[in-house]
C-alpha cells in the first residue's frame, strides 16, 4: 500500500515586497520535495513570482504579523503548516526533513536553527554572532545546530506545527507581535501538555539586523514585549534569564553612587564588572575560533549593548505592567 505524502502549507507574513522575499521564494522553488503551496500574507499587492504562490492581499492587516499568519487557517489546505519570515530562506530538503519528523505521530509541533548566511555583511554577520554567543540569547541552539530536544518557546521565524493542532489552539493572537510565537507555543503546551521538536534537521538561513541600530531596534521590540509577558504569561517568561539584564544595567547606574559615596570597598563594588568582563572576553574567544577576531570584536560590544537595552526595554515593560495591575486592582476596589 502506498502512503500518499503530506500536502505542506507555508506562510510568509509582508508588509511589501522584498529582494529577500524573493529569494526565500526562489529557494522553495528548488526543493527536493514537491507538494506543497506557499502563501504570501500582505498588507500590499506584490508580484505572484511562480506558480505554487498564493498571494493573499488585505490592507486591514497592515503590521499586524500575527493575523497575517493565520490567513493559513483560512487558505492553507495542508496537513503541515509552516511559519517562516520574509528574511528567512530554506535549503533544498528542508521540507523533506519536515515530512521525516512529522512521521511520528506524536510530534506536533517542530522547529530548526536558524542559521546566519555566510553573504550577509560583516555587521549582519556580527549580528548573528550575539545570537549564537551563550551571553547575547537565549539559547545558542535557536542559533546553531544542536542536538533534537524538546522546547517550550520558539521563534515563528522557522515554525511547524500541525493544521489541525494549529487551528485547534486558534493560531496566533492578532495584534500581538513581537511574542506570538511564545503564546502560540505555550497555548499548544497548555491544550496538549506537549512542546515543540527542536530538529537540526529542520535548519533555515536568517537575515540578521544590522549592529548596532537595526539589531537594537528588534532588541528593543523583543524586550518591551517579554517585560509584559513576565506579568501576563509568566509559564514561559517569568524566568531569571530575562531579568539578568536588567539586574545588570541596575549595577552599573549604581556602581557611580558606591564609588562616591565610600560605603563599600572599591574592589567589591568593580569586582561584579571585572568578572562580567572576563566572562564577555571569553565569549569574545569563542567567537573568534567560529567567526574570526573582527567579528568577535563588535561581537562582544554588541552582546554588552544588548545587554544594557534589553534591561532598559525590559524594566520600563516590566513596571508599566506591574503599574497597570496595581491600577486596575485600585478601581476595582473603588467600585465596591
């Protein structure tokens, strides 16, 4: 008896049309495995480049990421569903690996590394070095091929789930992004007590932003958005990783009062930083075996500045949410 192959659904959310976009389209075009469509989520028309494209134009969803993506609720016609983003392109099995991990019927969700690509500019490059040092993520292995592992958090950037699982948990929150991928992953974590299959199989090359301003800017987002989940989702973001940085930028702002003031001894108000940059040389080391000295170099200075704006992004969430609970609770007990 033969096994008919799953038909593949991938969507790709835009605002317009980008050399990138193309490029991830014309790397679909190449793959080894062939049933599958891809959808085009955009706020503009744009050019249907070939012929497994749909391109489904809706100008209400302008930046909204998150209700761009679920138009595949409505028109993928897939068992699988793939996220992928616009700066994000596929090797030519890539949907042959997918096939191969969903096999296992008990996998219902999968996601791959996304690798830096060896053309992006050297800042792009520097980039994607934060993103794979130990001190700049928040796991190498979103970053680097690691071994498989179950996740319970994962960029929609390289994202499988299935349809009916998909649709199931009502796809993404609209409105909502940076962050609906970590709704999405927990949703799919409370509704069937599973996480998502980390594969390296599953690999896909992303364009990263730019250090320094293009990197922060999406450091920033990324921030704001993860201070508001540590009060409203805290399963997944109430974690001490995502307070460090914060803790950080606060040590630092006071260690000029400690000085000034001769509370504490000299040494150990500068020993925390002394050890803080020894750890970031060390990350610098490692880098340079991967990605070479220069790179590492503006590296290290993009991990400490990511460092120093995420805490800030954080805090400043962090606070306005824990002041609007407050507040909420407040005119509640007006009420009564």
């Amino acid at each position: 008896m033969t096994t008919v192959s799953p038909l593949i659904s991938v969507v790709i959310p835009v605002e317009r049309e980008s050399p990138y976009l193309f490029e991830a389209l014309e790397q679909y075009s190449k793959q080894s495995f062939k049933r599958f469509e891809v959808i085009i989520a955009s706020s503009l028309p744009i050019r249907q480049p070939f012929p497994f494209v749909r391109i489904i134009v809706n100008t209400r969803l302008r930046r909204d990421v998150s209700s761009k993506r679920n138009v595949i609720k409505e028109y993928g016609k897939g068992e699988i569903f793939v996220f992928n983003d616009d700066d994000v392109y596929v090797p030519h099995d890539y949907l042959r690996n997918v096939v191969r991990v969903f096999q296992k019927k008990s996998v219902i969700a999968a996601a791959g590394p996304l690798l830096t690509p060896s053309g992006d500019s050297i800042m792009q490059r520097a980039g994607g070095a934060v993103w794979e040092s130990y001190l700049g993520s928040d796991g190498i292995y979103k970053s680097l091929k690691k071994p498989r592992r179950t996740v319970y958090d994962y960029p929609a950037a390289n994202l499988i789930v299935r349809a009916e699982i998909f649709k199931k948990v009502g796809g993404f929150i609209p409105g909502v992004f940076p962050g609906e991928d970590t709704k999405l992953c927990l949703d799919i974590l409370n509704t069937y007590g599973k996480g998502v299959q980390y594969d390296p199989l599953l690999f896909a090359y992303h364009h990263r932003k730019a250090l320094f301003r293009d990197h922060l800017k999406q450091i920033g987002r990324y921030a704001n958005q993860r201070g508001w989940f540590a009060i409203t989702y805290p399963e997944t973001s109430f974690r001490l990783q995502y307070f460090l940085p914060a803790a950080l930028l606060f040590y630092i702002l006071t260690v000029p009062v400690f000085l000034l003031t001769d509370t504490v001894s000299p040494f150990f108000v500068l020993l925390p930083l002394l050890i803080y940059a020894i750890v970031a040389a060390g990350e610098g080391i490692l880098i340079s075996v991967r990605r070479g000295p220069v790179i590492a170099g503006i590296a290290v200075l993009g991990i400490v500045a990511t460092h120093l704006y995420y805490g800030y992004c954080f805090s400043k969430s962090f606070i306005r949410k824990i002041g609007d609970r407050m507040w909420s609770f407040v005119r509640l007990i007006n009420r009564l």
